[in-house]
C-alpha cells in the first residue's frame, strides 16, 4: 500500500489504555472540530468532527474537566504542532497548534506544569484521523496528517436522476422576421441579418474534505440534450476533462434574403432550445500527491449546468387572400403573446381591419392588423398582434 501520510508521533504513555487509530483519508475527511478536556495532571477527553460524516469520535472521558473547542473555516490547515505529555510519562498532557488564518488552538493540564515539547511534523496541513491510546484518560496522543497534495481528479461520474428531467428542456424563440408584398405583380425583395450567442456551462460541486485544498480536474461526459424520434430529453455526451466550473460560449449568425412574390407573406424564425439542470452526481475522487502515491474514495455532489440544441431557421410563405375576413371582437389579455406596440390596457373592443394567419398550420400564431376604439371615442392604431391559437 503507498504511504500517504507522515510518520505520526505518539506522545504519553507506552502501555496504558485501549489503542485506537481513526483514519478518515479513506473517506476523504479532514478535522474539521475538534474539543478537548483537561484534567489536573492530564488531558481526559477528546472529541473530533470530520468533514465526510456529521457524527463526532469521542476518546477518553468526555464532560469532565475544562474544555476547550476549535473549528476550522473552509481552507483552513494547521500550520504548526506541538504535543506534550504529562511529565511523568503515564498521560498526554497537552495540545497546542497554529493554523494557515493565524489561529491558535491550546489546551493543557490544569496543575502540573508542560515540560518537554514536541514539534509535530504537520506535511499539508490537512489532519486526516487520531491515534493514540485512550481509557479513562487520553494516555497517549498522536494527530495523522496526509503528505502535500499534487493535484486530484473527478472520474467516473454519473447522474442518477437524469433521465427524469426531461421537462427543464424548453423551446426558445431567437429572432422572427415578417414582411408582405401587397403588390398585385410586383415582387418585393426582403433580407434579414442577425446573430445570437448562446453560453452552455458545467460545474460539479465539491465538499469541505481533502478535495478542497486540491487543484481539482474533471474527467467526466456532461448532459447534453438530444433528440429521439422528435422527443427531446437529455444524455451524456463523450467524456471529456474540464474543470470544476466549465462554460463555453458560441456564436450564431445568419444573412438571409430572397423575393418575396405578389400578394405574399413570409416569415422567417430563428429557434433554440434550452435545457437548465440541477441534479446530484456520483463519482470518484482521485487524490495525487507530491510523491507520485494515489488514493481515491467515493464523492456525491449536485452537478448544474446549461445547454442549447443547435440554433435553426425556418421560412414560411403564404397567400395574403388565402385567409382574410373583417369584424370586431374582445380580445383577452392572457392571449397576446407578442406585440410590435401596445396600447395600454387591451380591456376594450377592438376592430379587426385584417386577420391573417401566417401558417396554414391552424395551431399557428394568428397575425391581426387592429385599431382600438377607446372609451374617449378616439381610435388608436395597433400595428400588430400575435394570438396564441391556444
């Protein structure tokens, strides 16, 4: 098995108590809280919190003697140890260390004096289990700290729950363009430019553990929306390396013109979709330190991300004669779906001065040329509406 920690001291007794040896590397813990509590001529008790497990270690006696308590931010490492026992050889007397945000953690017997002090080799920083012997008292002490870390990785991840999310998949509408040739022989040209950006992203979220205090790479495939027999839902594209927040972005542009012919219309459209994720992943963290020695243990997270299809236009024409009538109608608020210009409150009846629809395609948006006839007896040019046929 590679070694990847330093040697750990154990300072105290040689011989009384029940040995014990917490290690939460494995698990990709590192201490996170830690409280201890001294007796006159010892230290009783010790209680730890790691980052991977919210439920604390317990060693010695706890609730007994004076306490003292410490809890790391995120990020932060010890910088410095010392470790003392208690003079004669049978007890841990003391603990004190120095963090990489300028803290100070330090706790000792209440009577006896500390004597001889023993500088801990503290490697990374990161404190990732106990050892030491422990019965009613903690009789010996040693803290376990992981070597320098190289760089980590993210492999062989997988969402769960993707294949449930299919409805976070949504039609957007880039860009619409209408013109009309209402010449009777006459042809009329048209051209319509633009261009529209669209920014796909990827994060994988990390915890407080080892993985934390590592330049972290991604060896993952990232959801992507694809089409099966005109359904559109999501799966995982080739495996690729990323970091742990990606986003690339993509320009889309367009030129189009032609004719448009004698007593026509067309419409020309610019359409995506649009998929937002949220959904937990599971993987494997890979963790490389300064000697070329490896370990990994199993990670969950939540994964967010953005993605688009590809961008694509349609052109659609029709007769202007085809589908033409006159009247007057109550129009409800909640069926304009668009407008090339308001006019306050559309609460009043409004004259139809033409209707066209732009699609033969009934379920198509209809296109209606209206004037309001205000309350005030004026009328008011509405230069166009887009109903939702819905």
């Amino acid at each position: 098995m590679s070694i990847i920690y330093t040697p750990v001291h154990i300072i105290g007794s040689s011989s009384g108590g029940i040995v014990f040896n917490y290690d939460a590397a494995r698990s990709g813990g590192v201490l996170r809280r830690i409280g201890v509590w001294a007796g006159e001529w010892q230290l009783r008790g010790i209680r730890v919190w790691f980052t991977h497990t919210a439920n604390p270690q317990t060693f010695g006696t706890a609730n007994v003697g004076s306490y003292k308590e410490f809890e790391f931010t995120d990020g932060e490492r010890i910088s410095r140890l010392s470790l003392w026992g208690n003079g004669a050889g049978t007890r841990s007397g003391g603990i004190r260390f120095f963090t990489t945000r300028q803290r100070e953690f330090f706790h000792h017997m209440t009577s006896w004096p500390l004597k001889q002090e023993y500088a801990i080799e503290v490697a990374s920083g990161l404190c990732v289990g106990l050892r030491g012997r422990a019965g009613a008292d903690i009789d010996a002490l040693g803290l376990t700290f992981l070597l320098p870390i190289s760089h980590a990785r993210l492999t062989n991840v997988r969402y769960p729950t993707l294949q449930l999310e299919a409805a976070s998949i949504r039609p957007i509408s880039i860009h619409e363009f209408y013109d009309e040739n209402l010449s009777d022989n006459l042809p009329k040209e048209w051209t319509n430019t633009g261009s529209y950006t669209k920014t796909e992203s990827a994060s994988w979220s990390l915890t407080a553990g080892i993985e934390y205090h590592a330049t972290v790479s991604v060896s993952a495939g990232i959801p992507a929306i694809a089409e099966v027999s005109g359904e559109f839902g999501w799966q995982v594209s080739v495996s690729g390396t990323y970091e742990t927040t990606w986003e690339e972005s993509e320009t889309y542009g367009w030129s189009r013109g032609g004719v448009i012919p004698p007593r026509t219309w067309l419409s020309f459209i610019v359409t995506t979709r649009r998929g937002s994720l949220s959904v937990p992943y599971e993987g494997t963290m890979e963790i490389v330190l300064s000697t070329g020695a490896r370990f990994s243990y199993a990670l969950k997270g939540q994964y967010a991300g953005v993605a688009y299809t590809r961008v694509e236009t349609r052109t659609q024409e029709g007769s202007l004669d085809a589908a033409s009538h006159e009247g007057t109608t109550n129009i409800l608020r909640s069926n304009v779906v668009g407008t090339k210009r308001s006019y306050g409150s559309i609460d009043s009846n409004i004259q139809v001065v033409s209707s066209r629809r732009r699609s033969s395609d009934h379920a198509a948006p209809h296109r209606l040329l209206l004037q309001h006839n205000g309350a005030d007896g004026n009328t008011a040019d509405i230069n166009e509406l887009h109903l939702d046929p819905n």
